[in-house]
C-alpha cells in the first residue's frame, strides 16, 4: 500500500518535472529570428558604443534557449513568447519604438517598457489595433501613442 502511495508521488513528480522541461525548451525558430531582429533594430536606436550591453543574452548561438533570454516569458505548452520587458537600453534621446517589429509573436500579451526611455509607440501597419491584444503594457510615465497616419491625413 504504502508503495503504490509512494508510486503515485513519483509519477506526479516526474509530470511536474516534465512540465517545467518542456515549458523551458526554446521558443519557435520564426519568434527567435523576431527577437534578433527585435535586437537589431533596438541596437540601431541606441545611443553609439553601446551594443553590448543591449540585451546581452540574447545570442544566435544554438544552444541558448530564447525562452530563458533576459526578460523573455513563454507559454509552457505553444513555446510561444506571451511577454517581453525590456530592461534598460540606453536610448537615443527621442526614440520611437516601432510595434509592427512584434506582429511575428502571435501569443504576446504582457510588454514592459518601464525601464526604457522610448518616447513613443508607433504602428505604421496596424495602428492601435497591435496594442488590442495586450493584457498588459508597462510604461515609462512620458509614453505615449504615435499615430502616423492620422498625422498624414
Ligand atoms: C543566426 O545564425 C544562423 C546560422 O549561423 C544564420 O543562418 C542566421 O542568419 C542568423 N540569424 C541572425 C538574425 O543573425
Ligand atoms: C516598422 O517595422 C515594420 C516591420 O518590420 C517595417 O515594415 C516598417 O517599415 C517599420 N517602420 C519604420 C518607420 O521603420
């Protein structure tokens, strides 16, 4: 009896354990590509000589998994990115952040820029409708929305 109790334990163990291995394994190779790209584009905005200290750990190498990046969240079972913080990225003063860069992350839903100096959001493929399918957006206090098209029209 006390076996089979013992047995049970085990095994709900070894699913618990599981579980975690598999929520830790590395995202998707599409939103991998999009946080390097994400990456490349943040170094391009920031102030010069600055590139290494931009999200260090996230690295074209194979072996580091994306979902344990610095301030990357994902979904244990899609291994979909669902939240992205920023951190400090030592900005070009008035930076704009473009969000079409996370049309790729289909399951995001927490962003936080709290820590960055960007003075605006834009979307100049969709607009506001990229922000609907947040849960949650952490800001600096001066963010605000840039609406392009509107100014254009
Ligand atoms: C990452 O590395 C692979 C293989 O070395 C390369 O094909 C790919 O273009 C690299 N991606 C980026 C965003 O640098
Ligand atoms: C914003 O990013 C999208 C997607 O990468 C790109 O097509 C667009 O040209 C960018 N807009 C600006 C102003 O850089």
């Amino acid at each position: 009896m006390e076996g089979k109790v013992f047995l049970g334990q085990y095994l709900i163990w070894m699913m618990v354990l599981l579980g975690q291995l598999h929520g830790y394994k590395g995202c998707i190779q599409k939103e991998r590509n999009a946080l390097l790209e994400l990456k490349h584009y943040l170094i391009s905005i920031s102030e010069k000589g600055q590139p290494d200290y931009i999200l260090p750990t996230w690295t074209n190498d194979t072996k580091s998994h994306c979902c344990r990046w610095e301030g990357v969240k994902c979904s244990r079972t899609s291994r979909r990115v669902t939240k992205i913080a920023f951190g400090d990225l030592y900005l070009k003063e008035n930076s704009f952040f473009n969000l079409s860069l996370l049309h790729p992350f289909e399951e995001v839903r927490s962003l936080d820029f709290s820590e960055c100096a960007f003075s605006a959001l834009f979307d100049d493929m969709e607009g506001y409708k990229s922000l609907s399918r947040l849960r949650n957006l952490e800001t600096g206090p001066t963010l605000r929305f840039w609406e392009p098209m509107a100014i254009s029209m």
